[in-house]
C-alpha cells in the first residue's frame, strides 16, 4: 500500500487545468484557461532568443536577476510612487503561482488563519493547506461582487495572520474601490495582519482604477505585492513573477523560493527586463484590445441568455446559466457546453472553498455559474460566439 502525505490530499487537483484537457479532447474553443492564444511582444521573443545565444544559461542569481529586479523597482515607483530596494525587497520566482505559495509558507504558521474573499482563484486554498493554514472565506456580495466590510470585520480573529486580495480579480473582474481596500488596510492596521495580494491583472482595468494596498498610509510594511509577467507580456508559458515585500519578509521569502526552485529561468528574466521597459503605448493597447474582446464575449453571452456582472479588469466573465439550463449542476453544464455546444469553461464552485462535510459556500456556491476566459484572439472568441448564439436558436 503507497501512501501519500495528508497535506496533498487536503486538495484536489485543478478544475481549470483539467476543463483545458476536456477541451482538448472534445475540440471545444478553449474558453476555461486564462492563457492568451496571440503570440506575446515580438522584442521579448528576440530578447530571449539572445539571451540563449549568448549563453545566459545558467543559474540566475535565487533572487532574481539584477536588471530585472532594478526593472521591477523602476516600475513600483513610476506606477505607483513606491520605493522598492531591488537588493533586498524583490523575490523574482516562477510565476505569481509560486510567489503566493513561497509567501504562504515564508510567513504563515500551521493552525494561523488566512481570510480568503470568496469566490477566488483556486490557488489559494491548496497553498493554505499546504502551510497548514486555515482558510477563512468571506463572500464578496453578488451580483457587483462588493465587500461587505462589517462582514470582513467579523471574519477577523486573533489567529488572523494574512488576508488575500486579488485585484483586479479572478474570476467576477471586479476592480476593488480605493474604498475597499482602504478599509482593507485599516483593518489589516488596527488587527496586525499582513495582506497578500495578487495583482497579475494590474494592467487589466476597464473601468475604475487598480489601486495598489502597498501604497496606502501603513501598509508598506505589512504587504507582500505580488505580481507577474504572465499576463501583461501574454506569456504564461515563461513562468515569471515576484513577490515584494519589507526586507525581514523577502528574507524568509527568498529561503523558501530558493529551497524550493533555486530561480527563475536565466535568459527568460533577461528578457523579461526588455518588457518592463516598454512605454505607456504598450499598456494603452492592451487595454484597448482587451475591451474589445470583453465587449465580443459579452454581447454573446447575453445574446445567448447568460447573466452576468460585466467586468472592470482582468479577462473572465462569470456567467449564471440558471435561464438557460436549471437542471445541470455547474460541472454537468460545463461538460454538456464543452462536448454538446463546443465552448470549454470552468464550473463556477471551483473558485469556492470547501466546508467540512463537502458543503461550498456562495449564493449557492457557484453551482449556477460557469467562467469564460476571454483572453483569446477575435477569431477564437468569434467561432465561440457562433456556437453560443447558435444555442439559444
Ligand atoms: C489571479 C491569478 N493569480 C495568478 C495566476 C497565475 O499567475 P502566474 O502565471 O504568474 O503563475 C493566475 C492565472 O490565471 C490568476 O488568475
């Protein structure tokens, strides 16, 4: 009898990535992972082909490679007025996926608590568990997903060491008011908790402004920011992020990543430096075409018979089905739309925790919802949006 160790059997295995191997197999338009299919920026693409050839292939410094974390310190004070110290503020990792776990096990203790706002990219439960942390969830209030801070405030005990915030979020695309996470940050002050956050979708705002809780009177010192290359270089594939924080948390955060993947890819973080050079024309057009693309996904959805808040940020639009089909469960019509109808999308009680006795919470914990990614070309979305309206006919 092989026996595997209780803390990877605290979580499943992950909805989103499974949902991208039913599509594969049904030849469904891949609509359930948030992975662009357009080609990233030509100059990183070159950056990284001579970073290669010029034998950049070795071992990167753990930390990360000096000029990307100078880079990465350029932009923390042109986007948002901070002063980050790449000596010893800045852990470049791979990806934001391993900042959040590096930062979970650099920081949280087993039996600590870490309020999680509901629904939430599933990362974050297995990287609780993994630290032997607790999950604590607070709904974030439907249908414009609005923090209720009195039920925030409630959540808070004297075990509470971190909260998570993902803004702008996956997956409602909710863009988090300066007066949330304000209030965010006054409770994180008076309580003595850290915030995590996940900014991945920081250049994704359609509407509002992503305000960064670093930035807030106090905060500085009781954040780790984390973010990545992922989606604003639309290169998934490359595996790069970071996680900032105060010297005395980056040093516990840089043991954790170094014992767990020694550094990020060497030439990729080489060219990874190019791209954070880019200037606001970059950002300009990858704002414009994503709202083109969140008008393209959201017209279908309606015209198809979906509800849904429309999104201000990132690339996901969580969609209730309950008008079209009130019989199938989340994952039956996920399966059903994926193999029947031809578009992938991921069930919506992924992105909700799970109760003891295998209860989710939420309005009914996404059991109505399915997430469509809207990261793809327009001719992706457009052969998506005929087999969608096709379905209402
Ligand atoms: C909220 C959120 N955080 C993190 C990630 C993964 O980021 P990375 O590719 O940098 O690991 C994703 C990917 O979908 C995401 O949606």
């Amino acid at each position: 009898m092989i026996h595997t160790a209780q803390r990877a059997q605290g979580f499943t295995e992950s909805v989103i990535r499974e949902m991208t191997r039913v599509a594969n197999r049904s030849g469904a338009v891949n609509l359930a992972q948030g992975f662009p299919d357009f080609p990233m920026p030509a100059p990183m693409k070159d950056a990284a082909a001579a970073a290669i050839q010029g034998d950049i292939n070795q071992y990167a410094i753990t930390w990360g490679a000096p000029a990307l974390r100078v880079a990465i310190a350029e932009k923390y004070r042109r986007w948002y007025d901070l002063a980050v110290d790449p000596e010893n503020e800045i852990t470049v990792t791979c990806g934001a996926t391993e900042a959040m776990a590096a930062t979970f096990m650099a920081l949280v203790n087993p039996g600590d608590e870490v309020i999680i706002l509901e629904p939430f990219y599933e990362n974050y439960g297995p990287d609780a568990t993994l630290a032997g942390a607790t999950p604590v969830f607070v709904p974030l209030v439907a249908p414009d997903w609005h923090l209720d801070i009195e039920r925030l405030a409630a959540a808070i005990t004297p075990r509470t060491r971190a909260l998570v915030l993902n803004t702008p979020h996956n997956p409602t695309g909710k863009v988090f008011t300066r007066a949330e996470v304000a209030a965010i940050a006054e409770l994180a002050d008076r309580h003595d908790f850290l915030v995590f956050t996940d900014e991945i979708y920081e250049h994704l705002v359609y509407a509002g402004h992503h305000h960064a809780i670093a930035a807030f009177p106090g905060m500085r010192d009781r954040t780790v920011t984390i973010s990545g290359l992922s989606k604003t270089f639309s290169c998934t594939g490359w595996r790069l992020g970071y996680a900032i924080a105060p010297a005395p948390l980056t040093a516990a955060i840089r043991k954790v990543h170094d014992f767990l993947t020694v550094g990020a890819p060497a030439p990729l973080q080489a060219a990874a430096a190019a791209g954070m050079a880019f200037d606001a024309d970059y950002y300009n057009h990858l704002q414009l075409a994503y709202k083109q693309r969140r008008g393209v996904m959201a017209t279908a959805l309606d015209r198809a018979g979906f509800t849904f808040t429309v999104p201000d940020g990132a690339y996901y639009i969580l969609a209730d089905f309950s008008l079209i089909d009130s019989r199938r469960d989340d994952h039956e019509f996920a399966l059903w739309l994926a193999e029947a109808v031809g578009v992938a999308t991921v069930p919506g009680s992924s992105f909700y925790g799970v109760r003891e006795g295998g209860q989710r919470n939420g309005r009914d914990g996404g059991r109505s919802t399915v997430r469509f990614a809207f990261c793809k070309t327009f001719e992706t979305l457009g052969r998506a949006a005929e087999r969608l309206e096709a379905m209402s006919r």
